[in-house]
C-alpha cells in the first residue's frame, strides 16, 4: 500500500471514544479515514460526497438504523462498496456473504490484518 494513493476508509461508530481509537489506528497504517458517529451522517457523506471510498467499517449496534439497516442503504447508493461490521457478538451476528465481521474488541493487528485482507 502505498501512502500516496492510500484507501479511503468510512467508519461509523456511535462511541466518540472507539471511534477515535479505531481512526488512530486505521491513520497509523496510512489509510485515510472519514468519521461518521452515525448512520445518517454515514448515508450523507456517500450521497453528497464524490470522494472514492475503499471501505465502510460500522459498528453493528447504531441507534436509529442499525449497521445492517446501514449496509443495506449504503449499497443502493453504491453497489460494490465492502462492508466490515465490527461488533461485540460477531459470533451471532447474521452477515451476508459478500461483507464481513471483526469482533470487538480487536487487536490493531487483527484489525489491520482484517482491513488489508478486504482491500487486496
């Protein structure tokens, strides 16, 4: 990967706290992030915005629409966006086959292994 074409990365994550560890990390590996603390700040920032985005990291449990309600409508507005679910209960978590599933917590090289891993 290199830093002067690096993968754009949205996370959604409710908790101010996650998601600044989760941007730290993902930044210190030299993707570029942007920052949504919700599910309609998320669909905004895919609708109006006409930045490439590589990938979409969203915490499971968001209030108002869930990550899953997300996902869904974050693929209307673009079709082959992958999806990463970071979730507590990611062993009972029901994905679709085409998207994915980090357990919370995480270690930054799982979390770093995972990224990679849906990016290649």
């Amino acid at each position: 990967m290199s830093s002067a074409n690096p993968h754009t990365i949205l996370v959604v994550e409710d908790d101010a706290i996650v998601r600044m560890l989760i941007v730290d990390v993902l930044e210190e590996l030299e993707f570029k992030v942007l920052e949504a603390e919700g599910s309609e700040q998320a669909l905004e920032t895919l609708k109006d915005s006409n930045q490439h985005i590589d990938l979409m990291m969203t915490d499971v449990g968001l209030p108002i629409m869930d990550g899953r309600e997300l996902a869904k409508e974050a693929r209307v507005l673009r079709p082959a966006l992958p999806i990463l679910f970071a979730s507590g209960y990611a062993e009972s978590i029901d994905v679709p086959a085409d998207m994915h599933v980090i357990g919370k917590p995480f270690s930054i090289d799982q979390l770093r292994d995972k990224v990679k891993g849906i990016l290649e």
